[in-house]
C-alpha cells in the first residue's frame, strides 16, 4: 500500500488559506501533502533523517496481516482542491523534515 503523508501543521495551514481565501467549499476534499510513498519508504525516510543506521525490512500487504481487506493501490489525491487552485501542501519528506526538527 502506498500513500501520501500529512502533518496536522501542514493539513492545519490549508485550512487557514481556505478560509482567509473566503472559499465555501462542500463534500469531501482529500488533503495531503504532495508525492507518494509506501508504509517502508516513508520509515525509511524517518531514520535517515534522523541519521539513525538501522535495517529496515520491507514486507508486502499479504504479510501484514490487517482485520479489513487493503486495496493494492490506495494514493489520496489532492484533485478537488488543484480544482479550485487551493492545494497549498508541500513535499511529504519536506514536511516530515519539519516535524522531526
């Protein structure tokens, strides 16, 4: 499984540019910081980050086993907010740079 990462700052900050925008917005709106990663790509980025030298094994979905069914492809995109020129979010590795400052 694969997806894109969000920090409450980040999620925090398009909010805020909604409204300061005075955007009255309806249904359901993906926000996420922009690229994609899997669950191993993004622990990887966490300890290299933090410049901590540990192995990290990748496993597939059937290996982790989980109570619900995991679709195979599963990436939010920002698509309804790119639609009104209000997707304010920046690189997941940029924002996970920040939040482990």
């Amino acid at each position: 499984a694969t997806g894109e990462e969000v920090t409450a700052e980040a999620l925090g900050g398009g909010d805020v540019h909604m409204r300061i925008n005075g955007f009255t917005i309806y249904g359901l709106y993906h926000a996420t910081c922009e690229g994609q990663c899997s669950w191993y790509d993004f622990t990887k980025k966490i300890f290299e980050i933090k410049k901590i030298a540990t192995e990290v094994v990748p496993v597939t979905s059937d290996e982790f086993i989980r109570p619900a069914p995991r679709p195979k492809w599963s990436v939010l995109e920002n698509a309804k907010l790119k639609s009104i020129h209000q997707n304010v979010f920046r690189h997941w590795e940029d924002a996970l740079r920040e939040y482990l400052r």
